[in-house]
C-alpha cells in the first residue's frame, strides 16, 4: 500500500471516529497571567488582603453541557503578598508553610445554579486538615475565556491554626477568600 492510500485510509478513520464518538471532554487550565486568588484578614487595629496569582486550577469541562465537571485548584502559602514582607513572612511562619505548603480544593460535587452560577461541593485542605466546603461561583463567558469568580469565607480555628496577634490583640478567626479564575474555551 502507498503511502498517499495509508494517509487517507487513516484520514478516513479519524473523521469517522470524530464523527462516531465526539470528546466531549476535555481539561481546562487556569491562565495565571488573568487569575488571582485573595484573602482578606481583620485585625482590630487594621485590615488587609494578600494576592496570589500562582493559581493552579483545572477543571474537567464538558463540551456537550457546557459546564465544568470537576475542579481542582493549589495554592502555594508563600505565593500570597499582602504588601508587607514582615507580614507575608510571618503569616507563612504561622501557617506552618514548611510543613503545609499547599492549600487545596477538589470537587466531589459540581451543579450549574441559577444565572450562571456555579456549585461546588468538595474537600478544603488548609493546614494539613480536610474540610468539607461549598464554592458558589458566577461563572461568565465571553472573548472565548470561562471566568469563575466568588468568595468564601475560612475560620483558621477550622484549620488547628493558631491566630497571629499584634500588640497582644490576636487577629479575627475568619478570613475570606476571593477568587478569579479564568480558562481558555
């Protein structure tokens, strides 16, 4: 058999299969150039937030629903900058960042809500100690990109993380986390 008759034999047998059993889906990663993660902590004296934009997020899309399956997302503990080297230090020293590198976030659970938001039910490791937790995100599509963002809150009490203190006044127990994840279609 020549070479011009394999070719199109196997162009023959890749547009049957593409007919036959479409890939509906597919893995989407995270554009870290567009994505950030943020918390917000509150001491009484003051408040402040520190940016991650080392977002390591994927989700299981499906191109026949149009919808995110499965999400995982990774945060490193030292990735966050509150514009305060004395604080982004402390805080990896108090969040045992040797030890606990990583924060996570994977999905057992994801149904679409209303108006385009998005429910996720999964596992928060933070500390080393597994959560449950439910994301609600709203999710927009436009430019050929999928944005999800939303916020959650986060008691470091949940987390066996003791709570730093300035001046003898120890920080809030809740922090909240705001995300802005965004995906190429």
């Amino acid at each position: 058999m020549n070479n011009t008759i394999k070719y199109s034999c196997w162009l023959a047998i890749g547009l049957l299969c593409a007919f036959v059993s479409p890939m509906a889906k597919r893995k989407l990663v995270a554009d870290k150039a567009l994505s950030t993660v943020t918390y917000s902590a509150k001491h009484p004296l003051h408040k402040w937030d520190g940016v991650s934009h080392d977002v390591n997020c994927a989700v299981i899309y499906n191109d026949e629903t149009k919808q995110p399956e499965t999400v995982a997302v990774s945060l490193k503990v030292a990735s966050f900058d509150s514009d305060n080297n004395n604080r982004d230090s402390h805080a990896i020293e108090v969040l045992d960042g040797l030890k606990f590198p990583n924060v996570t976030f994977v999905s057992s659970d994801i149904k679409p809500g209303e108006n385009g938001a998005i429910v996720a039910k999964g596992t928060l490791t933070f500390h080393g100690v597994a959560k449950p937790a439910t994301l609600l995100a709203t999710r927009k599509d436009a430019g050929g990109k999928m944005t999800l963002t939303g916020e959650f809150p986060v008691n470091m009490s949940d987390h066996n993380i003791e709570r730093p203190s300035l001046m003898g006044l120890k920080t809030e127990d809740a922090m909240l986390l705001k995300f802005n994840v965004v995906f190429p279609l």
